[in-house]
C-alpha cells in the first residue's frame, strides 16, 4: 500500500497520514457512509473542476502524473489539494 504514499509536512503525525492513506486505498470497501464522506470531502477541497480528479489520485491506483494528464490538474495543485484533505480529514 505505501507505493503511493507519502508523508506530508502537515500537523499529523505519519501513523495518522498512514491511515488516512490506507482508507483512501480501500474506498470501494467502506460503508457508503464513509465512502460518501470522502466523494465529499474530495468535492469540497478540489471543487467543481479539480474535484474529480483528486478523488480518483486519492482512491485508486492512478499515479500522480497519471491524474496530472488525465484530469489536467497541475501537479503542484494536486499536491496541495491532498495536502488539504489530510489536513481536513476527521473521521
């Protein structure tokens, strides 16, 4: 599962990112409530045009790049925007 990950310079601490990491990967295995929270989460954070994209980086096997030229999100945005959901995430 870490072939994605990476830790991120943000007030949690990498066991936290690490889990957050983990739950993202298995988004098709959570309760619907849960999978709603993230379809959400993820809408919130990258809006009506990058929103889409940062969901698929953050819940499938698509690689940064990959979402890069998919989605046409610039990669430094991309970045931030998983940044922010870390930084966001509550469950």
């Amino acid at each position: 599962m870490a072939d994605k990950f990476v830790e991120l310079e943000i007030r949690k601490s990498r066991e936290e990112q690490l889990r957050i990491y983990a739950t993202l990967r298995c988004f098709k295995t959570l309760s619907a409530e849960l999978q709603e929270y993230i379809r959400t989460l993820c809408a919130e954070v990258g809006g009506n045009y990058y929103g889409r994209g940062l969901f698929k980086f953050l819940t499938t096997d698509i690689s940064l790049l990959g979402a890069v030229d998919k989605f046409c999100v610039p990669e430094g945005r991309l970045r931030e925007l998983r940044k922010e959901v870390y930084r966001r995430w509550a469950k």
